[in-house]
C-alpha cells in the first residue's frame, strides 16, 4: 500500500484532519490548538498550498494581519483518500 507523503507526513495529517473537521481556521488558532512553532506551520502550510490542497486568505482584521486556511476540494479528496487506504489497511488486518 503506498499512502500519499504529502498527506501521511505526521504533522500534515494533523492539519488536514484539523481542517477538515474545523473548516476555515486562522493562523493563530491552528498554532494554539496544534501548539505547533509558528514556523513549523508556515513550512508545512506553504507545502499544502503549493499542492493546491489549502487556500490561503489574507486580511486585515481590526489593523493586525490575519491568515486563514481551509481544504481546497483538492485536499478534502487527498485526505478522504488516504483515511480511505488506512481503513482498507484495518479491514485487511482483521481478515
């Protein structure tokens, strides 16, 4: 079975599996609730989006920059992929 890297890389599954479930998140609350390095997140967020698996806003929220992310439809299909061959692992170890 050959999972995607792009997607089973530990810290990106994270963020793909916290998207999915949150939808659109800030920078800030992906950092906080992730307590990941605000570099850690900007490394492998630039990685998803160059992917084409994030969309990435940029704003100005009461004079402070804010970045936001959600899944492309893109992401939301490699990460529906990817829980999809780790289930079909599971099933193939229970046979």
């Amino acid at each position: 079975m050959d999972f995607d890297t792009l997607v089973h890389q530990p810290t990106r599954l994270q963020l793909f599996a916290y998207l999915y479930r949150h939808g659109e998140s800030s920078f800030s609350e992906i950092v906080d609730e992730l307590d990941m390095t605000e570099g850690n997140l900007a490394s492998h967020m630039n990685k998803l989006e160059d992917a084409d698996c994030v969309a990435v806003e940029k704003q100005f929220v009461d004079g402070s920059p804010q970045t936001t992310y959600r899944l492309t439809d893109h992401g939301r299909e490699k990460f529906e992929e990817h829980v999809g061959q780790l289930e079909a692992l599971i099933e193939s170890l229970e046979e």
